[in-house]
C-alpha cells in the first residue's frame, strides 16, 4: 500500500522526501522513502539544502485547497479537495479504520488498484518533472547513465549507483567495454513499462541487489524484472493485427531479450570495492564465466592457513562443490578517486573520538578549501573499546566512490595499540 523511491546519495534522499510528500499528497497514498543505512545516513558530502521558500512553493500547505487530481478524488470530493485531508471533518463526513468482513473487505481492497494505485506512477512524473523546473535537478521513476550505447548494463538501487557510474567510465576508458547503469529510484510502482525499452537489445544485465531470499525464484528486484520483460516478450508474440495484451511495455522480437544475470551484495552494509563491480560486468563478457547467481565481497573458499586448514577447506570443496561457484572476483580493483584527492584512514578504539575527529577535519577541509568531501565511519554493534575505522576523501572535483579506501595517502591512529 506504499509507494517506495530510493536515494543514491545525500541529495537525492533530501530531494525524494519532497518529492515523495508530494507525490503522497497528490495521489492519496503514502510513501516510504529508502536510503542505505551507513553508506548513506553516515555518510558527510556536499548537497544542496532545499531552501524553506522552495520548500513552500513546491509542497504548499496542508490547508490549501487544491484540484482533485484524478477523477476518483473528483467523485468523492468534487472539484476541489484539502491538500491534506481532514479525517474528522462535519462538512465531509467519511468513515475510517472501519471492521470489514468478507464481504466488503475485497471490494475495498480491489478498488484501490484502478481508483488510486493506477494514477501514482502518472503523478510521480508530473512532480518529478515540477521539482526538475524548480531545482534543475532531474528525477525519473527508473534512470540511465551511458546506456544509449551500451552493451551491458548494471541495475540496482541506493548508494551503490554512485560507484557503479564510476566504474562504468572506467570500464569505457581503460577497456573500451560499453557499459551503462540504470538507477532504479521507484521500486513501486514497479517501472516496468519504462524498463522494457532501456534494456532492449542488450547483451547483458546484471541486477544488483543487497539482499538475500535463498528460498525464492529469485531476489526481488531480478523478479520484477523478469515480469516486465516478459510482458515485452510477450507482446512480440502475439499474432499480427492482433492487440498487444500489455499496451505501454515495449515489444520485444527474438534477440530483443538481455541475458539476465543476478548479484547479491553488501548485506549488514559490507564492504563493496570497484573490484565486485568489475566482477558483475567481466561476468557478462564473451570470455566471462556467465554465472546466472553470484554473490560479490565475500570468499566462501581461501587459500588454506595451514595443513589442518587445507584438510578442512578440501572436506569442504567435496561436500559443497557448487560454492566455488558462488563468489565473483574482479580481474582488478582502480583507484577511482579523482586527481588531486586527499585520503586519509584513521584507526581508532571506540571511545576515544576519532569519528569525532574525523567529522571536525571533513567539515574544515570543506570550508578551508571548497572540496568535495566523502566521509564515513566503520564501526558496528560493539561497545567502547571495540575497533573503529574512519574513512576521509577531499578532491577539488566529485568524488564517485561509496566503499573503504585501500589507497590513502595517510594513516593515522592515537595510539599503536589500534593494530593489535
């Protein structure tokens, strides 16, 4: 029953939440509005704060009256409604959070989809194109990044999309690969009718998610995916003169179809180097290993530690022969931070300030030098005295990476006692 966007970045969660309250107002639906938890919500970079009068101008007030957006609105509430309607209102009577039995409870599930479900995805393009005339930042349901041309294409969602370009320029650059991105920024109402014609013809696609769901057909995301292109395919298959069952999707013909390539990666928000993302796309190649599942950052096998170890590891490799399959790795991992970047790593014991520290340096090298900034800290559940680790990057241009930095210029820490 919620409408769901996702933000790569700091900007763009700030943005959506605006444009997600609108999009809520105006289709009388609510929103979830997704960012990833550290990567993002932990993360120190420039954005542009909406100012108050923006904010006004584009969200209003919830006491104006406003057009009745679809005609659904219009037979309940006329031409013109409250922007946020009143629940308890004498001159509107309406009943709410009503027992349903059998008999009523379908029905006023089932008209939820053509009455209010249906009109979202038409507004959230109308509010998406708004808040571009406002801002000259630019929103779609799913978007592109280089896939004109593109031979293979990454698909995901949230901070990982912000390396994933990256990536997808260097790939171009040092190799010649014609690699692109596709931003999913609305999970639902899935794009589906959008997705069909970014993807057709490719050669390949891998969908990126950071989940797992072991016991399903597939993770989330590739299902949808799946369902959309489907429905492309069959539009190609119905008989000449005939009307296509799903008006609005592409039509896909023999070769139309991508291969589809599925990755899980950085669940509890763990580490993902450009080296996955390489990984995911060297997959796909000609000369790849085309595993349709595969999981990035993580080794289920490793070089043996000892003779012990290697008895244990072999034990493993026979019981469980199919995990050697299961873990990509890129042929490299390039340091894609920009020219003239500055990168420090602090190594501390929770406790001791060093994020503090590490706070206070990003916010005066921002304001000293009016650099790009990328700061975060590592650190999980465990209590003072734990280790912790603060990652800082300053670069007179934007820099493009949402993972640890293994090349830094220096490292520091308060006391030698960290590395033990």
């Amino acid at each position: 029953g919620f409408f769901q966007v996702f933000g790569k970045n700091a900007q763009e969660a700030a943005d959506l939440n605006l444009i997600g309250r609108k999009i809520a107002e105006l289709s009388m639906t609510p929103a979830a509005v997704a960012q990833d938890g550290f990567l993002t919500t932990h993360l120190i970079e420039p954005l542009q704060v909406p100012e108050r009068e923006l904010v006004e101008e584009f969200l209003g007030h919830p006491e104006d009256m406003i057009e009745c957006q679809t005609p659904a609105q219009k037979l309940v509430y006329g031409e013109t409604r409250r922007r946020v309607p009143e629940l308890w209102d004498v001159d509107r009577p309406m009943l709410s959070g009503s027992v349903q039995n059998q008999d009523a409870y379908m029905q006023a599930v089932a008209a939820q989809r053509p009455y209010f479900f249906q009109h979202i995805a038409d507004i959230s393009d109308v509010v998406m194109a708004e808040y571009h005339d406002l801002t000259g930042r630019r929103y779609r349901r799913v978007s592109g990044y280089r896939i004109d041309d593109a031979d293979y294409l990454i698909l995901g969602q949230g901070s990982m999309i912000v390396q994933a370009e990256a990536v997808a320029d260097y790939l171009r650059e040092t190799r010649k690969l014609k690699v692109g991105v596709v931003n999913l920024t609305m999970y639902r109402p899935f794009p589906g009718d959008l997705l069909g014609t970014l993807l057709k013809g490719k050669q390949g696609v891998a969908v990126l998610e950071r989940t797992d769901q072991p016991l399903a057909e597939d993770l989330p995301i590739m299902r949808e995916v799946r369902s959309a292109l489907f429905k492309c395919l069959e539009n190609g298959s119905v008989p000449k003169g005939e009307r296509h069952p799903f008006p609005g999707y592409a039509t896909y013909k023999p070769g139309d179809m991508p291969r589809l390539y599925s990755g899980c990666y950085g669940l509890g928000s763990r580490d993902l180097q450009p080296e996955g993302l390489i990984a995911a796309v060297e997959n796909m190649l000609p000369s790849g290993r085309h595993e349709r599942f595969f999981y990035l950052s993580v080794d289920f096998l490793r070089g043996p530690a000892d003779p012990k170890d290697e008895i244990r590891l072999q034990a493993l490799r026979d019981a469980y022969p199919q995990v050697a399959d299961l873990a990509l790795k890129g042929s490299e991992n390039p340091n894609l931070l920009p020219k003239g970047a500055i990168t420090a790593r602090m190594h501390s014991v929770g406790g001791w300030g060093a994020v503090t520290t590490g706070k206070n340096l990003a916010m005066t090298l921002i304001e000293l030098l009016g650099f790009d900034i990328r700061a975060n800290p590592k650190y999980g559940s465990e209590k003072k005295g734990q280790p912790t680790t603060y990652f800082l990057s300053a670069a007179p241009e934007p820099i493009r990476l949402n993972c640890e930095y293994h090349y830094v210029d220096v490292v520091m820490a308060p006391d030698p006692n960290v590395f033990t």
